[in-house]
C-alpha cells in the first residue's frame, strides 16, 4: 500500500440506510480505536492478532452518521513518539514531503488525508498526536477539551491527558467531524455535555476573526527554528490584516512541561500497559520448555517480545517513577508543575482570546534522523504537552511552508475549555 499509511485496509460501511451527516464520507481510523471485528494493534506486535469485540462509541457515532471506515492507520506503538516510526509495522512516509517522517504519533491519520486516501481521519492526542502530524503533513487536527469526546474503545496511554479528535483537509472538514463524534457518554464518565452555541462547530468556520485579540507566549517561540517562526509571523500578520490584534504573552510555567508530561505519561502508560501478560491481552504462550510452566518467566517473555524499544523504556520510566520511595520526588512533583501550567494558561486567556504558537518548533525529520536520540524527540513536544497538561482544546492549522527547505509548517490555537468553536472560526481564517 503507498507510503504504508495503513496497518489494515478493511471497509467498515456505515449505516447506509439514513441520510446521515457523513453518508459518502471516507474516515481512516488510527489504529488504537476498537473496532468490532476488525484488528486493533496500537501499532505493536504485541496486538497483531487481537480483534476486539466492541466498537469504541466514536466508531459508532461514525457508522451512525453514515461514514465509511477506509482502513485502519498506522501509528507510533500505543501513541508514543512523534514520527510514527515506533510502529511494529514499519513507517509511513509523509505525502506532502515525502522521504520524511509524517509525525506522530497518528502518522498514519494524518497521511491518509494528506495523500487523498480518506476525506477524514481520526487520531489521538495525548501530548500533540494529532497536533503534530496534522502539521508535518500540512492537515487540519483539532485536539478537543478533555471530556469532549467519549474515550471508550480507545487503548489507554496516558488517560488523564488523552482526547479522540479530528483531521481533515479544511478547517470545516474537522470540525464536521468533530460534531459526529463530541457529545456526553455514559461508559466515559469524564464526558460532559457541552453542546456547541451556535448550530454546530462546523458552522463556526467562518473565517471572521475580526476584533479577535491573540496571545503569544514568547516561552513557546523561543527553542523553535528561525525558518518556522518566520512562517508564523507571516501568519499572524495573515490574521492581523483580517483585524484580528496580538500582544505577546508570557506562560513561565512551561518550562517544565515536557518535564512533567512524560513523568506523567510514563506513569499512566506503565500502570496501562501492564494487562498486556499473554494473560488477558497478548499472544497465547505455548509451554516452551521452562517459560510455560513458571508465571513469571511467561509474562516476561510475551512483553519483551510483544513491546518495542520505546514502550518498553517507558514502561521501566514510569514504574520507577511510580515506586515507593520515588513517588513524591516524580510523580507528586509532575502533578504540582501540572496545576502550575494550567493557572499560566488562565491567566493568558484572560487576556487573549486565544493564544498562537508554532504548532511543533521544527519541520518534519527526515526518515531515521529522531530515532537515535529519544530526548530530542521528547523536546520537540514542547509546544503541544503543555495544552494535554491544561486539559484545553487547540486546533492544528497549516500556517505555510518554510522558506528554505519548502517544509509545512503548523500554526497551533489554544483557547478555554470548551471553546472549541472560537479556535474553529480563527483558524479557518487562515485558509
Ligand atoms: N510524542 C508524545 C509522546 O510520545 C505525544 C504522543 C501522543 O500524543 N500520543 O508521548
């Protein structure tokens, strides 16, 4: 399959007997969304075999409005990286600039829309998931507010920062599939009702940004590359000749985001991870020799099989932190800079109506470049953990193509919760 943007490409038709809002409407679905009788590997060897059987309630909410599922995409394994090059599945290479990476961890999200492969698609975003490869590929992502959209049939990762959301080619294209999926769901207590106010978030698209004021925190400008923050001004002066206004703004905080996300995704991920034993999720062991007959030799066998390099290095980083002893030195510690970054961004909102930053501070690596070094890889997540940290919406939106190299290069939107429409309506005036 080109660029290997798929893991399967089984179609899941729609509910095609009603007249739904995405009848005749293709989505590509990142693989860690459970889909009924279709495999769902997270991008990890230790899933190939796994078929769940239930539908994440975004799968339904999609067969409902009359979407047809494409396949399902690839990804880096359980949502960690930013390149899709953690796949067990090998990598996929980005449409829009190809012999480099698509960004991750829904590469294969993002691509499939780039490459004309789907209309539509679904990631997830954990620390910039969506964000970051809807920017590497020049797509529209939106990652929305914590409890938007229901997490039901979505392999955990890091659940307190994680949200389901939207690609599409145009601003509006996400935001109608925003509407399909958002809304209150009884499995995921953490939804909340918080309708639209206007008719729909598609209809927010309307590009008036007039009167708009925009905050932008130096902090989040600073470590980028002169070719991006260049690109970014231009955007902005884009939006400034719309009469929208910007003041910069200051977000001290997040500094330490990157610090605390991956304490605190780490964490998560390594308490998570720990049903896959061969037992309740994993390949079956047969008795080889000693490791069938002794527990604990079994279990360790499935995972240093089943998990990759990345996974596992997360696992033993998030266990540590977790242990006694280290607890309060870590773990406590990631979630007191978590409520620190979350007041910085109050206090900019309340200033700002919405806050803009270069989406990621580089253009996409080359294939190969990042894997090497994992703690490169982890800063270029500077811009994107702080938002997950907040538990507030931002939008991904192509800000242009550096000027050196021709590289897309993302615009990032942040607003208050649930003010998923306003970042709607600013962004689409960038089209
Ligand atoms: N790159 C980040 C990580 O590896 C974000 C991943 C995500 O959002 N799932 O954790």
């Amino acid at each position: 399959m080109a660029d290997n943007i798929f893991i399967s490409d089984e179609r899941i038709e729609g509910d095609g007997s009603a007249d739904g809002p995405l009848t005749g409407r293709t989505v590509a679905v990142k693989d860690n969304i459970s889909t009924k009788g279709v495999a769902t590997t997270c991008g990890s060897a230790m899933l190939e075999e796994y078929v769940p059987p239930y539908d994440a309630t975004v799968i339904s909410r999609l067969k409902e409005a009359g979407a047809t599922i494409v396949g399902k995409a690839n990804m880096d394994e359980f949502g960690m990286g930013s390149t899709t090059e953690t796949s067990a599945f090998g990598p996929t290479d980005n449409p829009a600039a190809p012999g480099h990476v698509p960004g991750g961890s829904s590469g294969g999200s993002a691509a499939a829309v780039a490459a004309g492969e789907a209309d539509l698609a679904l990631g997830s975003d954990t620390g910039g998931s969506i964000r970051c490869p809807a920017a590497f590929c020049g797509v529209v992502g939106i990652k929305p507010t914590y409890g938007l959209v229901s997490r039901y049939g979505l392999v955990a990762y890091g659940n307190s920062l994680e949200q389901i959301g939207p690609f599409g080619e145009t601003v509006e294209d996400a935001a109608a599939l925003l509407d399909v999926i958002a809304g209150p769901d009884e499995r995921d207590a953490t939804t909340r009702d918080a309708a639209p106010e206007g008719e729909s978030y598609a209809d927010a698209a309307t590009g008036d940004v007039d009167g708009l004021t925009i905050g932008v925190p130096t902090e989040l400008l600073e470590g980028a590359d002169e070719d991006v923050v260049d690109t970014f001004w231009d955007a902005i002066a884009d939006l400034e000749d719309q009469g929208a206004e910007y003041h910069e703004v200051s977000l001290p905080s997040v500094e330490h985001a990157v610090e605390a996300y991956y304490v605190i995704a780490m964490s998560e991920a390594s308490s998570n991870l720990a049903r896959f034993d061969g037992v309740r999720y994993g390949p079956e062991t047969e008795g080889e020799g000693d490791a069938g007959s002794n527990w604990n030799e079994t279990f360790s066998q499935v995972r240093k099989d089943g998990f990759g390099d990345e996974v596992k290095r997360r696992i033993l980083l998030g266990t540590y932190a977790l242990s006694a002893g280290y607890h309060d030195k870590y773990y406590k510690k990631a979630q007191d800079a978590r409520a620190w970054v979350k007041q910085d961004f109050d206090e900019a909102l309340s200033e700002a109506d919405v806050l803009a930053s270069p989406t990621m501070p580089v253009t996409p690596f080359e294939q190969g470049e990042s894997l090497d070094d994992p703690l490169q890889m982890y800063l270029a997540d500077a811009n994107t953990v702080p938002v997950n940290l907040a538990d507030l919406p931002a939008i991904s939106v192509p800000a242009g193509e550096s000027d050196t190299d021709g590289l897309p290069v993302g615009l990032q939107l942040v607003g208050p919760a649930f003010g998923e429409e306003r970042l709607i309506r600013a962004a689409s005036a960038l089209e």
